[in-house]
C-alpha cells in the first residue's frame, strides 16, 4: 500500500473511532457537557489531559524549532513542562476544591462582579482563539500533505470533525476521546522515532540515541552535527543562546510558557472532571508521566531530523533531490528556487529572528511578485542587490523548511515504511483535534454558562442551555477554521503567543485569587486589563505594524512574562487603596485553602472536649 493508501486507512479509521466514542459518550445536561459529570477517573482524566495539553505545537512544531534552534529550542520544552508542575501543585487542587465549571466562574465568584466575569470571559475567548489557529493550521498542514488537498481544504475537514464530536458528547465525549487520541497520538510519535534511533545510532530508546554514536561515522550524533553545522556556516548544534534567544529571552520565554500554562483554562477546566481534590493530584501526576514520555523524545527526533535534511539536501542537484522533498513541495512549505549552478546550497549567513535562511540564490522581481502573491506569505526584500533587480528570498515556507514540516517528513527522510509515515499523519490530527475539541468547549462555556446564563437569563433551563453551548461551539469553529488558513506563524509561535496571554492575565488573577484574602474587585480587574492590554499590543505591534523590540529587545513570544510582572505589580499596587472582599469571600478562600480532612478534624477535636 502506498503512503496516501495507509494514511486514508488510518485517518478514516481513528475518526471513525473518535465519533463512535462521542455517540455513546453524548450528553443531555449541561454537568455532563461542562464538566463531564465530575467522575473521570484520574488515570483517565491524567490521559484526557495529556491529550488536551501536548498540542500540535509539541507534536508538529516543537521538535521543528528545536531542530532549527539547537539546544536553544530546548526553551519551549522547558516552559511548558515546567508549567504543568507548577499548575498541578499551586493552582489545580484549590480551584478544583471550588468547584464550578470554568476559570471566568472562579473569577466572577472570587471578586464578586460581573463585569470581573465579563473581562475573564473576554481573556478566555481571546486566549483559546489564538491557541485554536495553531491546532487548525497543524490539521490543514497534515492533510495537505498526505491527502494531497490545499491547506485550507484540510482546515475545514479538521473543522468538520471536531464539531462532530465536540457538540455531540461535550465533556465527556471529549474527555474519551482525549483518551483515544493520546494513545494515538504517543504511539505515533515513538514508533517512528525507536526506528530512527535504531536505523541511526543502534539504540532503541531515541533518548540513548541522542548521545550516542552514527553508526555510518563512528561520532557521537551530536559531535557530528556540531562539526556539520559549522562547516556549513551555523552555530553549533549544541551551543546555548542563538538564533535571536540570548539570555534575557530564553529566560522570559521560558517564564511566559510555565506562568501561561498555569493559567490556561481549557487545561484547568480538565481538574474539574474529577470526583475529589485527591483525584485532581493524581490527574497532575498521571498527566506528567503521559506527557514525558512524548517531551523526553522529542530533542531526539529534532536531531534525527536535523541530520536527514542536511544530509538529504545539501549539494544535491535537482536530479538527487529525494523523494521527500518532492512531497513536501506540493504543499509550497519547502521550495528549492535554482539560482543558476543546479545544486541545493543549505548554509548559514544573513538571518531572520525566528529562523535561519536557507539560501536559494536570486530571482526576479517578478518572479518575487509572483511567489509572494501565490504563498500568501511575507517575503524579505531587503536582500536586492545588483542592477537588475534580483532579491534574495528570505522567507520562511519558501526558502527554508517550515519548522511545521519536520516531525511529519522525517519518517520520510529516513525512508521507513509506509505505514509508519501515515501513523504519524494519524497521530498530528489526534494531537492537533484533541487540543482544538478542548478549546473549543471554554469558548463555548464562556459564552453559554457564563455569560448567557450566569449573567443574561439564570433562568434558562438545561435545554436552552445546551442549544447554546452547541450553537457556540459551531461558531467558534468557524472562526477558528478562518484564523487557522491566515495564522500569525508558524504553529509553535502562534500557541507561545497564546500562553503569554494566559501568563499576563489569568496566572496572576488565579494565584491572587487563591492566595490573598486581601486583593478586591478592583485591583484583580485593573491587573488583568494592563495584563493582557500591554501583551496583546506588545505581539500585534510586533507582528502587523513595524513595532520595534522596545521592551528590553524581547521578542513575541516572552513578552508575556512582562505582562505578567505588569499584572501582579498593578493589583498589589492598588490593593491598599481600595476595599478589601466581603468576610463572605474570605471565609471561601480560607476554606478552598484548607487541607481536605481539616474540617472532619476540627471536628473530632471539638467532640473529644466536649
């Protein structure tokens, strides 16, 4: 069978399984739909959340950046895996102790306002659709490729399913099949990776195969690659601190992604499926062994891939090209343009920020015009030189390989059997559908529980409360499905986009929240604001208006972290000045602080004295 014929077979086959899990999960209350009934067994709900979490930015792009970035694209592992235990420790078990169905929920209740409400749910909505472009770009990319259709046909097929089975079960429909999904999506993973390993290294277990030899060479992999990327002009593989991350960046991006982790709601809303406080650790513990198992890989697979590229392309004429390259270029995410002597030349030199340049020589002007106009892409045309014309192409997805691309072509690179290349395309929808079903159940609890019901009509029955949630849902697919063919980048950039947002508004608010009988309405409200204001400006300067890098040279991605600083510093700036919570309030706090034996024990202790 042919790779098209697997992937059919296996994507046809996983979705099928993933709608028949949604029918027999559906729901007809809005418990079920929000929250899945509260009774997710932890090891499942540690699964589901595995899922939930390790997107198509650690699936697709994050072994791709690491694979660009060397040892510096280690930043985005560090950020997320950090933030997962700092969120399974310091926030998980107390809001899951409160109760309720939603981070604007905990907010509206904690401050008691619902304009505090409102301005969560606008962060919640703003935060899941910039996360939510990354998932829908990561499914049109995949299909793309191995179903031969346009991008944008691809998004709206991931569209399609997702709405299937998003609306049908809710939470629990979403909840098994975020089961079923991460079991696609970590076997898809290792399995190729353990080939690759033992195809390069002779080691079964990739991690080994990091630091172990080339069999082809005798060297240790790494070694090679660092002697490799030299000769051809880039830092070493292993050298900290390049391609734009110094160390003021790596440190607030690294800081961004672990406070943003912490505040993300579709990630939160998942320790409310659980039965008790002791069930939500458990889901944290059994989340982190899951998810290691994909994080403590992929600076593997990012080598592994570094190496075929650079030894599949460099010097190679249009005759050597390999097979991989050919599929990858229908897509238009990888293009080779001769510039006159036939051969690929793949070195380092003039570069962008965010990735390196892969020299493909000069054209026109009007083959530039043309280029530009059929990606849709941005196009550096600063490189003109000569008197006619000719400008160097400095674009991502037309001079270099988009960092999207690598985890799903290496399997090609390394020229594994069919069925493991179309596993792999399996396992990408499953990663990027699992996240996007998640996001796309905060956008409609947002809308449906917190604004129409908590604020507009509290007398709207179970009935009329579920149409809403659904109609939500169908919305905000579509709008997520538009965001994702016209994304802010590539598909890790867009998702640390969105969890500096979540560091700069909800972290803060949540452990104040948690933390401080002290902090009101108005200080927690004015933080959020300047929070996410300063980012959001911060990233769309930056992104669309020419912008320069004024706050400290920080790019994009860890700009969050200064608004997170923002953030703490304006509500407990304005705390002393303003009016403290009802006694109300603080008693709630007090009691979602308390250990869960702590009331029983007070009472014994009372009873023995009397």
């Amino acid at each position: 069978m042919t790779v098209r014929e697997w992937t059919l077979l296996l994507v046809s086959s996983t979705f099928a399984l993933y709608l028949w899990i949604a029918w027999r999960a559906r729901v007809r209350d809005t418990r079920g739909f929000y929250v899945a009934g509260q009774g997710v067994p932890s090891i499942y709900n540690g699964m589901a959340t595995a899922a939930d979490w390790m997107s198509a930015a650690s699936f697709l792009s994050m072994a791709g950046t690491i694979s660009f970035l060397g040892y510096a694209g280690g930043v985005y592992l560090m950020g997320w895996t950090g933030g997962f235990v700092l969120l399974a420790l310091l926030l998980a078990p107390y809001l899951r102790k409160f109760g309720h169905y939603t981070v604007p929920d905990f907010v509206g209740d904690r401050f008691e306002s619902p304009i505090a409400r409102l301005c969560a749910v606008f962060c919640a909505l703003f935060i899941s659709f910039t996360y939510v472009a990354g998932q829908m770009r990561g499914v049109g990319i995949v299909f793309a490729r191995f179903l031969e259709v346009d991008v944008d046909v691809g998004v709206g097929l991931g569209m399609a399913i997702v709405f299937v089975y998003s609306t049908l079960g809710g939470m629990k429909g979403i909840t098994w099949t975020q089961v079923a999904q991460y079991w696609v999506l970590i076997t898809a993973f290792l399995v190729p990776a353990i080939a690759i390993s033992i195809q390069l290294t002779g080691h079964a277990i990739p991690s080994a195969g990091l630091c172990g030899d080339l069999l082809e060479h005798g060297v240790p992999l790494l070694q090679k690659l660092d002697e490799v990327q030299k000769e051809l002009g880039f830092a070493s593989y292993t050298e900290a601190f390049q391609g734009g991350f110094g160390r003021l960046e790596v440190f607030c991006t690294a800081l961004a992604l672990m406070a943003g982790t912490a505040g993300l709601p579709h990630v939160i809303v998942r320790f409310y499926t659980v039965k008790n406080v002791a069930a939500a650790r458990w889901s944290g513990f059994w989340a982190l062994l899951f998810i290691a198992l994909l994080y403590l890989t992929a600076p593997a697979t990012a080598a592994f891939a570094r190496w075929y590229m650079i030894d599949s392309l460099h010097g190679k004429t249009a005759a050597q090209l390999p097979q991989w390259f050919h599929s990858w270029e229908s897509t238009g995410l990888i293009t080779w343009l001769d510039d006159g002597d036939g051969k690929v030349a793949y070195h380092g030199g003039a570069q962008r920020d965010d990735n390196e340049l892969f020299r493909i020589g000069s054209i026109s002007r009007a083959s530039f015009t043309a280029l530009r106009d059929e990606h849709r892409t941005w196009i550096d045309s600063r490189g003109a030189r000569g008197t006619d014309s000719r400008i160097e192409l400095r674009s991502k997805g037309l001079d270099a390989p988009d960092a999207d691309i690598l985890v799903l072509a290496t399997p090609e690179m390394a020229r594994l059997a069919s069925w493991m290349i179309a596993l792999v395309a399996a396992g990408g929808l499953a990663a990027a559908l699992s996240t996007a079903s998640g996001l796309l159940l905060v956008i409609s609890s947002s809308v449906a529980h917190d604004v129409y019901y908590k604020l507009l009509r509290p007398a709207a029955s179970e009935a009329q409360r579920l149409r809403v949630g659904r109609a939500a849902i169908g919305v905000a697919v579509i709008l997520a499905g538009v965001i994702g063919i016209f994304p802010p980048g590539f598909v890790s950039q867009v998702v640390a986009f969105a969890f500096g947002l979540a560091a700069s508004s909800f972290f803060p608010v949540l452990v104040l929240g948690v933390f401080s009988k002290r902090v009101g309405t108005v200080p927690a409200m004015a933080g959020m604001i300047v929070g996410i204001g300063f980012t959001a400006t911060y990233i769309l300067g930056n992104l669309y208006f020419g912008m320069p890098r004024w706050c400290l040279g920080l790019g994009p991605q860890g700009i969050g972290a200064i608004g997170m600083v923002l953030n703490f510093a304006v509500a407990l700036g304005l705390t002393p000045f303003c009016a403290p919570p009802s006694a109300e309030v603080q008693r709630m706090v007090e009691r979602i602080r308390e250990p869960e034996d702590a009331g029983a024990a007070r009472l014994v202790e009372t009873t023995r004295e009397h």
